[in-house]
C-alpha cells in the first residue's frame, strides 16, 4: 500500500487540490448566475406577450359592456370577473382598470388586496417594467384602460428549477473534480514517488538492486532517470571494478595479499547490494487509492436510477397485467437486494481465488449487462432479470473492495483505507440519484440507462488501466456455516439488535427510500430531478453525521442509546407524513430518516463485539459480524415487497407511516429489552 | 389535399404568383340524393318550429341523407290519430313527436301503451314536452326501456336558481303562481328545495281564484306584500295565467323596483322580465336529431338513451329593465348572456 | 506534458464538461419554458374562440353562419408572426372559417377530425413537421361535438429563439472555462513550484552522486534522499576504494 504520508508533495496537492476545486465550482457559479440571467431576460418578453392577450381580452369585454350602455362606474361584479382572470392566468399579479381620466376604477391583485394608484390612459398596447397596458376599445379614442402586473412567479419558478440543476451540476462537478484529482495526484505523483522513495529506503540501507520504471519527461520521471542512470552508472562500475579485482587477485602471487582484496570485496558486497545492470528489478507498490476512482464511478452507475427507477417500472407494466403496479416496482427492486444477499457472502471466497482486480472487473460485467437491459427491456420480467444481473455485479464489486481495503497489513491502513472506499461510495451516493435524475429528465429514463452502462465501463478502464499490480487480498475469508448462524442466533441480545434495529433500518432504506419515496414524489408532482434532489438530502446527511455519530457514541459510551434513538428519529419522520402529504413531509422524512440512519450504523456494528462476545471467541468477530450482516440483508429483501404490499393497503403515504411506525415500536423494543445494560458493557470492555 | 397546410406566408406567395388555392370542389357527399336515407315521420302540433329547423339542420350540417316526410296535427288531437295510423302503414324508420299532445297521441301514456293506437314497433323521439313525468309518457329520466327516445326542456331549476343569484346574491325571492296549475305547482315545490342549498328563502304567493280563475286583480297587492316582506327578486314559473298576463305582471313589479326571473319562453319572450334561462328551440330540435342520428345511424337502442336535456342554456337579459332598475349584470354572466 | 498543464488541462476539461451540462440543461429548460408560455398563450387564444362560438351557438346562431368571427380570426393572427393559421371546421372537418381564406371549404386532414373524435370533448396537440397545431372541439349545447377551432403555429420561431438562446448560453459557458484556463494555470504553477523545485534538487543532487561528487547538505533536503545519497556516494567511495587498491596490487605485482 502507498505510504502517502511518506510522500513529499502531499501538502501542496492537498492545497491544490482545495484551491483548484474552489475555482473551478466559482468558475462555474460564475457561469452559471449569467445564464441564469440570460434566461430570465429572455423568458420574460414571452411572458409579457401572453399578459397582453389577457389584457387584450379583459379590454374587449369590459368594451363589450360599455357598449351595451353600462356606464363605467356601475359595471357590476368586476371583482369577480377580475379574480376569474387572475385565477385563470397564474403569470398575472395583478389587473387594474381605469377610465379615460386615468383614475383608477377597479384594482384586483393576486395577495387580495387592490394597489389603487392612478394611471394614465393609453392609446396603444405599452410593456414596461414587468407591466401592460392594453387600452379599452377604439385605441384612438380609448374609454379606458386595462393595465396588468406580471407576477415574477412564473418566471421565479422555471428559474428555480434550473438553479436547482445547476447546483446539482456544481457540487457533482466538485465531486467529480476532487476524484479526478485524486486519481492524477496517485497516478502521476503519489505511486511513481512512492516507488522512488521506496527506491531511495533501500538505497540508503546499501540496497542498489531497484530501479524505478520511468519513460518520460514528467518532473518525478527526471527525477526517476536520474535515479536510474546512477544506480546503473553504480552497477556498470561495481561489475568492472569486481571483474578486475578478480582479475588482479588471480594474478597476485602471494596469497596473503590476494585474501586481502578479497577480504576488502566480500565487505563491500556485504555492505552494498549491487546488482547486474541487466537484471535490476522494479519496484512495486500496492495502491489503495487507486480504487476509490473506479469505486465512485461504478456506485454511481447504480445511484443514476434511484430517482427514476420504481416510476420507470411501474409505467412499464402492461396494464393488461395480473400483477398489481405496486408488486411490479416491488418484485424487481427485491430481485436486486435479493441478488445482493445471495452472492455477497460467496463473493469473499471467489475474490480470495481470483483477486481483486480480476473480480473487480468481472463483478462490473453483470452491472454493466443489467443496466444495459433495463434500457432496453419491454416487460417487467425483463427488469426483474436485468435488476438481478446488476445486484450480482454490485455484491461482487463491493465485497471485493471491502475485501481489499480490509486485507491492508497495519490496522491504520485499513482505516485509512476504508475511509476512502466508503467516501467513494457516499460521495456517489449523493451525486447519483441527483445527476441521474437531471439526466433522466433531459433525455429519458432509457438512455439513462444507456449512461450507466457507460459507466461501468469506465469504471472497468479505471481499474484496468490502475490496478495492475494488485494482488489477490490478504483478507482471511472463511466460509459462514449453518452451524454459525444457530450459535450466534442463540444470543438474545445479539437477536435484538438485529430483529428491533439492524432489519428495520433495512427494511426502512429499502422500503421507503428506494421504493416509496420516488414514487409518492412522482405522484406529488416532482420531476426526477427533484426526486433525485429529495433523496440526495439521505447520502448528504449519512455522508456527513456518520462518522461524527460514530465519535459521539465511542466517546461517551452511547451505543445502546445512539441505536435506540436513531430509530426513534427515523420512524417519527416517516409517520410525519400523515400530517400532511406534501413534498415538504417527504423531505422532512427523508433528512429524519438520514440522520437517524446516520446515528444508528456505526454503532450497531460497534456493539456486536460486545453484546456476543461468547460467540466472538469462538468464531471471531469477522465470521460473527458476516452473520450480522447476512441476516440484517434479508431487511432490504424484505423492504420492497412490504412497501409493496402497504401500498395496496393504503397507498403510498400510509405505506411509509407504516414502515415509520414499525420503526418507532421495534426501536422503543430494543430500548426497552435489546439494549445491553451498562454493567455488561463494562464488563465486555473490560 | 397535401397542398394545404402550407403556411400563411407560403400562401401569401402563391397568391401573389397568380396561382390562387382553393379552387377545389367539395366534396360530393354535399350534394348526395336524401332519398336513399332512412324514413323520418316528422309530426308537429302546430306548424314548423325552431326545433324541428334545427332537427332537420342537425342531419344537413352533418350531411346524413335521411328521407323527412312532414305531417301537421293543426293544433287537432284527433288529426294526430289520424297520422299514427298513416305511420302504422308506411312504416318509416323513425317518428319525431313534438311536444306533449304529438307525443300522447304517438306513444301513449307509459302505463298502456295500446300497440293498436300507439306507434311501439317504430323508435319515437319525442321533445319539448313541458313535463314528460307529469304527463305520463315516461316515468322517469333515466333509459325509457321502450322504443322511445326524449328530451326534457327546461332549464333545471339549480341552474335557474344559480343563474339569478349570479346576477345578484340574494336572500329573499319572492314568487306569484296559479296554485291551479299542476305544474305551476310543482316548479315551486322544486324551488323551494332547491333555494335552501343557496340559503334562499321562497316567499310563496299563490293567485286567489275566482272560480276556476286565478284573479288578475290581486297581482298588484300581492307584489306590494311580496316586496314589503323583503322580496328582492320575482321568480315567475312557466304557467299559462302568467303567460297571459305576463305584461301586466311585470310592469307593475317593475314599478315596485322588483326585477322579474322568468322560468321559460313564456313569460320571458313578452313583458319586463329582467332575465331568464332557458333552452333555445332549435338547440332542443338538434339534441332530438342527435338522438334520432344514434338510433338509425349508429345502431343505438332507443330504450336505453336516457332522457336528454341541453348542457348549456341560454341566459338572457333585458337590457333596457337593467338601465331601468340601474341593476346592471355582472360581467361574469355579461359574457355568456344574450342580450335583448 | 509537465505537472501543471497536466492538472490544469484536467481542470479545464471538468469545467467544460460542468459548464457544457448547465448548457444543455438550461437550454432544454428554456425550451420547456418557452413551450408552456406559447402553449398557454396559444390555448387562451384558441379557448376565446370557442367561447365565442360557444356564446353564439347558444343564441341560436348556427356554425355555419359565423361571418362575424373572422375578424377576431384575423386579429388572433396578427398579433404573432408565429402563428400559421387559425380556423373553424364543422363535424365533418370542413373548413367553415379561417385566417387563410384560400382554405375555406376544403377538408381539413383526416388526422385533426380523428384527434377531435379521440380527445372527446378536450383540446388535442399534434405535431405536424414544424408546425404544432392545437386543437379544441367545440360542443354544442345539445351536446354533440358540432366543430372543433384549430391553431397551427410554427416551431421555427420558438426554435431560433431557443437556438439563440442557447448561443447566449454557450458563449458564455465559453468565457467561462476560457477565463478560468487563464486563470488555473499561473495558480497550479505557483502552487506547485515548491514540488518541482524540491524534485529539481533532487535530480542535481542524484546527478551529482551519480558523478560520485558529495553535494553539502541543505536544511530542507528530504532526509531519505539525503541518505539515499549518501548511501550511493558510499558505495562509489568503497569501490573507488577496492579499484584503487587493486590498482595499486596490480602495479606493485608488475
């Protein structure tokens, strides 16, 4: 693994990175606020068009009574007829009329109350300043006027949407600029210095056997030849020197003088490790970071349909169909957790066998395959196939990053290690519903599809072209077998925090998250963007308050709470729903769903150990926290089709109040039995 | 026909070329033979309405040949039997019944419908019969079940009602009537009803009768009570001593400063009425050529259209007692309204 | 290509490919804008014919007979170059009315009577080459579909101002990355002159150690280079060392 701390140039890349990743999303801010002004400028014009029709038409039938004879002042109802025209025209703030005199005779506006100023009369339509006026009858001799305000709401809101967009836009740019900069930094500096400083290590302990591969002009490669041309310059000399000590002793007579030389030779082949220029071998340096590119790449792929995914299934479905819309979305969202849970724990032996970057891109082929079909597919059985493929790649490529990142030699290692594989996944998770939803939005679902296709292939080029010297991982796997499951089972604590905690939260992810959410914001009105937007507010929040949560709890001892809790916060978000069922509640439910989520995780992988520390010792803490897992699984297997069923039930919103309720009860459950009282955790942790 | 549909400009160019479009000939449908159509017996009361114009107008505009013989009862009942015996023997594929008397005499009342001296093995559809319940030809407004199609009318009375408090919100409509007249009666049964759900009250004046007579000296007295208990609207039903005396009624409500509603045609053509709601005749005669077009074109059973009515009525509002009154119209109904 | 103009060019290109997707996104919003308020503003118009109609159909006027329409037909006309035609067909499709006197009296396409027959008693769209025609059937009160008023506008217009909007929208995309290109470069090359400054010393300095010379050590040299080089200027030293000495052997041996 590369010793970045080791590296020199970290410091300012770190600044580098920071300063050039704030240019570019100013750049683009920049960019961004002009054509948001561009729009407006140019939407506005058609806007005020429209209103002067309105006006026009309000102008011929306030004419249309005058001519019948109504005197001005006793046009009956105009309030009425103005509000009609107001609630009919939702880009109109508000519409006065006034007679030749230009005194105000009636003033209607949208916040109900009149804006009774005077005006002039008008003897041709004018647009100024967000307002028309359209002159009543004859414009040569007009009997009044008509004027409208434009109400900005119209424009506010086509602008908002686009702001949206681009911010979206900005913070995955950000994202994606970050990752690339990681991956230039590792390949053009971190790897090549590492294995120069590695060349240098050996060197300075008399080690002059490595030369560092090098072909370039780049700065590290000068450096590297440079290098190279000494240890070869060393090497060439070493030889000729030995070759003619050699030569010299056999020709001494006397011996004693002889043994001398030779003597002087072993000490210094004993001191200096000098090889035959020929056979000098190249270093190489494992790399970590080298798998965060194709990592975020790849778990974007999959995040791109979050948003767009269950409404793309359920308007599939032939309406001739037995199968309810509910179980459609349902069935094909289970056949990838499903998927998931099957092949997850037979993964680790495979990768054992075959190492990491060849399942790595062979876990990409059935994802790439499965995307590829769901675009194309024409029935909801062929999504249910296709989903699967991607639910197989996806538990390979995520067990053999896991795998890698925990076979790491030193424990900080795999820290460190496993804080870049999950920023990775947290930063697709935020970027991938949100992008994806934009995109789905442009150019359809389908294509959509095609795009994430896309991806996994250039996640399969990332990892072709960067993990080439990987190994097979080091990370001890071993089989779970049925016999693990019944010891750890038997643990009722253990089973308590899995059955009131780990499984709801699933079931709660999957159900609502995946499923429920995009659906009810659909049916909400919500274009896939903002869907995307919603369920962005999940990744944000876990992304951010994990690891924070996680602190708080190791610190002051509050795991048991933390995981009572954040199932409490939860479940009460999503059965706020029932307060009102808006896209507001929805958002309130998910950012309560992440936190909660947020705070729970960690420590519920932090107690295992503790709460089965029995079963620990005999089986190891791996194998017990393999079982939590595949247990905890089933909750996404679970989570659609129950989601699915409710939603028969009730629909969507008494769905997820259900699931929040389940989460509520099994959360003050395991507050009430499943928590490990406070003694026993000493006792463990002592 | 692809040279159509290229634009205003483009045409503005061909004009100006000297190549003028339009020169196409119609279609020859327009000009097709009636006689190959199916047989419409047309019987009418008393002479050729708006609604049987609009009847024959409604197959003309859509160019449906059909065969129209015209038969006229002269305002005679026993002319009518005379015609039911000349339909029995010519056989036509439909007979169209104009109002109540054609359509007893045609289709009999529902309860013995006689198949010796009614028309039952030929589809009948009957219209502007003022009230097909109370006459008897149906009993009910859903599918007649039989070989008879119809239409009521009048404007229902919700719409009457919502049409007036349009004009202006009111809390008191005052009303006179011939209690003697059944269906007088029944309209204020239904007014009262329906004026609840508006928060309206009815105050009911029914004409004393000398005799058999409503007595038209009484309508003065009773308005003076009608308007001193608040009355701010008169709602005149449809009933014949109206119809007669609508002259008289309006004026002298008009001198009280009460405007008048009328329920109908009648009381609405004559007089100082201030509006009225009410279904135009040939509006009426073509929803009787829609129906009669789904029986003999479209293969629609008879017995089960349910009895018609119009979707919009005609508002229409009497300018010069709305100068008079200075109670002009709302815009909102200014709009729609037809004024006279 | 060196360090800098390597992440520079990195930079350049994210920001292109950022500012080429808020194009294209605010394009296609513009579009989608534009569309509803031409849409909405075209319905308004279409819908006060058939209010009109509706208005006169009530009076007893038949459709055939609405001469006095064709003023408002015109006038709807000439307030937007967009529009191509507005007209007023009878059940049959026949143009009774329309902007473009040439058509009166011919039928109207098939298609527009089937749109009318489908959309039952609601307002139809269809897209025909360039032109989007609306469509409202207008139902009499007996309740038959008795005509249908359709308006046929040009996409062109619309799609010139999209395009120029887009252009708007793209040149300033380009400023953009063209500004922030000028700008990143000088910003890396300052922000990494400490690298390459250090990896330039340590070239001189394996340089030197390769010639077997002994650079005098700098306060901030990198220790491990330091040693490295020290380690190599060792060896040199201890093989000079044994050729010096075997040298000396060779000459006292002849």
């Amino acid at each position: 693994m590369a010793d970045l701390d080791q590296i020199p140039a970290q410091a300012s890349f770190r600044k580098l990175f920071l300063v050039s990743t704030v240019l570019l999303v100013a750049a683009a801010a920049v960019a961004s606020f002009l054509m948001l002004r561009a729009f407006v400028a140019n939407l506005t014009p058609e806007i005020e068009q429209k209103a002067g029709m309105v006006g026009r038409s309000v102008a011929g039938q306030v004419n249309h009574a005058l001519d019948l004879g109504i005197p001005f002042d006793r046009l009956a109802g105009m309030d009425a007829f103005l509000d009609r025209v107001l609630a009919d025209n939702i880009d109109i703030e508000f519409l006065t009329v006034t007679d030749p005199a230009g005194k105000t005779i009636f003033a209607r506006s949208r916040t109900g109350k009149s804006t009774a100023e005077n005006s002039r009369s008008v003897t041709g339509d004018e647009i100024a300043d967000g307002r028309v006026r359209v002159p009543i009858g004859d414009a040569s001799r007009p009997r009044g006027s008509v004027e409208l305000g434009i109400s900005p709401k119209v424009v506010n809101d086509k602008t908002y949407a686009v702001v949206f967009d681009m911010v979206i836009v900005l913070l995955v740019a950000g994202l994606f600029a970050f990752e690339l900069l990681s991956l230039v930094f590792q390949v053009s500096i971190a790897a090549p210095l590492s294995r120069l400083w590695a060349a240098f290590r050996a060197a300075a302990s008399g080690d002059f056997n490595t030369r560092v591969a090098a072909s370039g002009q780049r700065e590290w490669e000068i450096v590297a030849s440079a290098w190279n041309d000494l240890v070869r310059r060393l090497a060439e000399t070493w030889q000729q020197v030995m070759a003619d000590a050699e030569s010299v002793r056999a020709t001494l007579a006397e011996a004693e003088v002889g043994q001398r030389l030779g003597r002087l030779v072993e000490e210094t082949k004993a001191r200096f490790r000098v090889a035959d220029p020929l056979r000098l071998r190249a270093v190489t340096v494992s790399q970590a970071v080298a798998i965060r590119a194709p990592v975020f790449v790849f778990i974007m792929a999959e995040e791109f349909g979050r948003s767009f995914l269950p409404v793309f299934i359920r308007d599939l479905r032939d309406p001739a169909s037995t199968l309810s819309p509910e179980f459609a979305v349902g069935i094909t969202m289970t056949a990838f957790m499903a998927m998931v849970a099957i092949v997850t724990p037979f993964a680790g032996v495979i990768v054992s066998r075959l190492g990491v970057r060849r399942m790595f891109m062979i876990g990409i082929a059935p994802s790439a395959i499965g995307y590829l079909g769901t675009a194309f597919a024409t029935s909801i059985w062929e999504v249910v196939v296709w989903r699967a493929f991607a639910g197989v790649g996806y538990a390979i490529v995520y067990i053999v990053c896991q795998g890698f990142v925990a076979g790491a030699a030193s424990p900080a290692k795999r820290a460190q290690g496993m804080a870049l594989f999950m920023g990775a996944v947290f930063a697709a998770g935020v970027c991938g519903p949100a992008l994806g939803g934009v995109i789905a939005d442009q150019i359809g679902p389908r294509p959509t599809f095609v795009i994430s296709t896309g991806l996994c292939l250039l996640s399969l080029s990332l990892i072709y072209a960067q993990l080439r010297d990987l190994g097979a991982t080091q990370a001890p796997v071993q089989r779970l077998r049925a016999s693990d499951f019944a010891l750890v089972t038997r643990n009722p604590s253990f089973l308590a925090l899995l059955l009131f905690s780990a499984m709801p939260a699933k079931i709660a992810l999957t159900g609502v998250l995946f499923y429920l959410a995009p659906l009810l914001l659909a049916k909400l009105g919500n274009s896939s963007a903002e869907i995307g937007r919603v369920l962005m507010i999940y990744a944000g929040c876990t992304a951010l308050l994990t690891p924070v949560a996680a602190r708080i709890a190791d610190r002051w001892r509050l795991n048991g709470w933390m995981i009572a809790a954040g199932g409490l916060v939860s479940g009460l978000g999503l059965v706020a729903i029932l307060l009102k069922v808006d896209t507001s509640m929805v958002v309130v439910g998910i950012l309560l769903l992440g936190l909660g989520h947020a705070a729970s995780i960690s420590p519920q992988l932090a107690v295992v150990p503790e709460i089965a520390a029995r079963e620990c010792e005999v089986l190891g803490v791996t194998a017990v926290l393999s079982v939590f897992r595949a247990i905890e699984r089933l909750g996404s297997v679970i989570g659609p089709l129950l989601a699915a069923f409710l939603v028969g039930v009730g629909g969507e919103a008494l769905a997820m109040a259900t699931i929040g309720a389940l989460v509520v009860v099994s959360s003050l459950a395991y507050a009430a039995f499943g928590r490990p009282a406070s003694a026993e955790l000493m006792e463990a942790r002592s | 026909m692809t040279v159509r549909r290229i634009g205003r400009r483009a045409a503005l160019a061909l004009a100006l070329g000297g190549s003028v479009a339009g020169a196409f000939p119609r279609p020859a449908q327009a000009q097709a033979p009636r006689s190959r159509g199916p047989r419409i017996y047309m019987v009418t009361f008393r002479g050729w309405t708006d609604s049987d114009q609009g009847f024959k107008d409604y197959f003309d505009r859509r160019r449906l040949a059909v065969d129209i013989i015209h038969r006229d009862a002269g305002g005679a009942n026993a002319k009518v039997a005379e015609i039911v015996r000349e339909i029995k023997a010519e056989k036509p594929d439909l007979v169209y019944a104009w109002g109540t008397g054609v359509a007893l005499g045609v289709i009999g009342p529902v309860a013995k419908p006689d198949p010796e001296r009614f028309v039952t093995d030929i589809p009948v559809v009957f219209l502007n019969v003022t009230d097909p319940l109370g006459s008897g030809i149906i009993n009910g407004l859903g599918p007649t079940g039989r070989n008879v199609a119809g239409s009521t009318f009048l404007a229902p009375i919700h719409s009457q009602l919502q049409a007036l408090h349009s004009y202006r919100p009111i809390k008191r409509l005052g009303s006179i009537f011939n209690p003697s007249e059944a269906n007088s009666v029944a309209v204020i049964n239904d007014v009262r009803e329906q004026a609840k759900a508006l928060q309206i009250t009815l105050i009911e004046r029914p004409v004393p009768l000398l005799g058999t007579e409503p007595d038209r000296n009484a309508v003065p007295r009773l308005l003076d009570e009608l308007v001193a208990e608040g009355a701010e609207f008169l709602f005149m039903p449809s009933d014949s001593f109206l119809s007669r005396r609508v002259e008289q009624v309006t004026e002298e409500a008009l001198q009280r400063r009460l405007p008048a509603f009328a329920s109908a045609e009648g009381t609405l053509g004559a007089g100082q009425a201030l509006m009225g709601l009410i279904a135009k005749y040939h509006s009426v005669g073509q929803l009787a050529g829609l129906q009669a077009d789904q029986i003999l074109f479209q293969g629609v059973d008879p017995g089960s259209l349910p009895i018609g009515s119009l979707r919009r009525f005609s508002l229409v509002l009497r300018m010069s007692v709305a100068k008079r009154l200075d109670l002009f119209p709302p815009m909102l109904l200014l709009r729609v309204a037809e004024i006279i | 290509m060196s360090l800098p103009v390597r992440v520079a060019a990195i930079l350049v290109l994210i920001l292109a490919a950022t500012v080429g997707l808020t194009t294209v996104l605010a394009a296609n919003k513009y579009r989608q804008g534009l569309g509803e308020i031409l849409d909405a503003r075209y319905r308004l118009a279409v819908s006060d014919i058939v209010a009109t109609i509706d208005t006169s159909l009530d009076l007893g006027v038949d459709l055939a007979a609405m001469q006095s329409l064709q003023p408002q037909l015109d006038r709807t006309i000439e307030t937007d170059p967009a529009l191509l035609y507005v007209e007023v067909l009878d059940a049959e499709g026949i143009v009774l009315l329309s902007s473009d006197s040439s058509n009166v009296g011919l039928p109207a396409p098939q298609s527009w009577l089937s749109a009318t027959r489908n959309a039952r008693e609601g307002a139809w769209q269809r897209r025909e080459g360039d032109a989007v025609v609306l469509g409202q059937p207008i139902v009499a009160s007996f309740g038959a579909v008795v005509g249908t008023v359709a308006l046929g506008y040009s996409r062109a217009v619309s799609e010139d101002r999209v395009q120029d909007v887009t252009q708007i929208f793209m040149n300033i995309g380009i400023g953009a990355v063209i500004v922030f290109a000028l700008l990143l470069v000088p910003v890396v090359m300052i922000l990494l002159r400490p690298e390459r400054q250090a990896l330039a010393e340590a070239e001189t300095r394996i340089a030197a150690a390769a010639r077997g010379e002994t650079t005098e050590t700098g306060p901030d040299g990198d220790p491990l280079l330091i040693a490295a080089c020290a380690g190599a200027a060792a060896a040199f030293a201890a093989i000079d060392h044994i050729r010096r000495e075997a040298d000396r052997l060779d000459e006292e041996g002849a």
